[in-house]
C-alpha cells in the first residue's frame, strides 16, 4: 500500500512538472514572438492603471539587444522626491557588484546587451489602506483592474495573459511565478530577500531609500544567481549611498 501510495505520488508531481514547463514555454515563446508595438501597448496600460502620481518604476522586457555590454540605468528625471532624477548609474560586475554615478546620461537602459523599458509603477489609495497613497507592485492586480490591458495581454498570449505580464515585469528569472525579489526596481519600496536592511546615512542618521534594486541573474555571473543588489541613497543628502547585497 505504501509503494502504491508513494508512486502514485511520484506520478503527480512529475505530471505537474511537466505542466507547469509546458507553461512556461508557452509564456516565454509569446513574449518572444512580441512586436515592440505589442509590448509597448502594455506596458502603456500598466501606467494607466492607477489614480496617482507614481512614485517609482520597474524595469521590463522589450526583446530588444544592444552591441555595447555596459550595465547603464538612466533614471528618469520627473518622479517626485527622488534627487537622483536624471542622472545616469553604471553597473560594473568585475570583481564585485559596484554602482556609480556617471556622465553623460544616455537615453535607454542597457544590461550586459539586454535593453529594458522604464514602467512606471501604478500608485493609488484604498479604503482598507485608510486613504494611504501606495506602489501597486502586483501585475495580477493590474489585470484585475484594466480591461483594456487584459485585451492587449490575451493579443500576445490568449490561454496565459496575466502569466505573461508577470514574466514581462519580473526580469529576474525566466518564469512566470510573480515573485517581488524578482523586479527591478527604480525607487519605491525595495523587495527585501532577508528582513528589512536600509541603513541611516553617515551625516543625518536618517533611513536611506532605494534608487535601484537589481536582481543577481541580470548582471551575467553565476556567483550572483540567488543574490539580490540594492543601491540606496539619502533623499536629504542624495551624494551619500551605499549598495548592498542579499542572497537567498
């Protein structure tokens, strides 16, 4: 009885491997085979989502590829409270993870030949948060709450829309599994990997706050799979930043 029971069990996780890569394919392959035009529909849905000035933004998918390697975020120069606006981040790997402001801005952002979107995160209040303003980081939520997003997702992948979205808005793995650590982030609220860890600044003691959060697998090296990069900074004195390094 107990053989039975354990290869019954054996049977339904191997189907539901099977299952879930034959899902994934899919979404893959859709997002693959998506024009500029297609993509640009909805991450321009996705800004329209919601009913306040966003505050931050995350990286997306374009299929697009560059010669150049250099890592190179240019931050956009109209999100309110962040004095980071319009300056450029070089990213190098070699040794070490390392940011640093540089010039002169460049008009896309570039890691190791991949181009990505700026999307700008879709922020609004609710009753349960007491009227609080908030980032809505959820792509479901997205799907949820605009039509005319859904019409543009099912235009690219008609059985898996709102998988799609996530694997378009979670760059950090190829998989459609919505997981926070697995966004780049421009500003907002970081995605810890461990508990909270924002360090004060060395002149105010006041928390600093995220310019960048960067997923491991996007910066090339095997070293950096399970690890998370977080570049933060002091809103009152905007020179004074730290970067830090998670691991799952």
């Amino acid at each position: 009885m107990l053989v039975a029971v354990l290869g019954g069990a054996v049977v339904a996780l191997v189907g539901a491997l099977a299952w879930f890569n034959l899902k994934r394919q899919v979404v893959v392959k859709a997002a693959a085979r998506a024009s500029i035009e297609q993509l640009e529909r909805i991450y321009q849905a996705v800004e329209r989502v919601g009913n306040e000035t966003s505050t931050a933004g995350i990286l997306a998918r374009t299929n697009q590829k560059v010669e150049q390697r250099d890592c190179l975020i240019p931050l956009p120069a109209d999100v309110p409270d962040f004095p980071w606006g319009g300056r450029c981040v070089r990213i190098d790997v070699v040794p070490e993870v390392q940011f640093h402001f540089v010039m002169p801005t460049v008009d896309r952002i570039t890691l190791l030949g991949n181009v990505y979107r700026y999307v700008r995160v879709p922020r609004g209040r609710s009753e349960r948060a007491a009227g609080v303003a908030r980032n809505w980081y959820s792509p479901a939520r997205y799907v949820r709450a605009s039509a005319p997003l859904l019409a543009a997702l099912v235009e690219v992948c008609p059985r898996y829309p709102k998988h799609l979205l996530e694997y378009l808005l979670c760059v950090g793995r190829e998989s459609f599994e919505f997981e926070k650590v697995d966004q780049a982030r421009v500003g907002g609220t970081p995605a810890w990997v461990q508990r909270p860890g924002a360090p004060g600044c060395g002149t105010c003691g006041k928390p600093m706050q995220l310019i960048l959060q960067i997923p491991g697998p996007l910066l090339g090296s095997a070293a950096f799979r399970s690890a998370t990069f977080y570049f933060l900074g002091c809103g009152a004195h905007p020179e004074k930043t730290r970067s830090l390094r998670q691991v799952d």
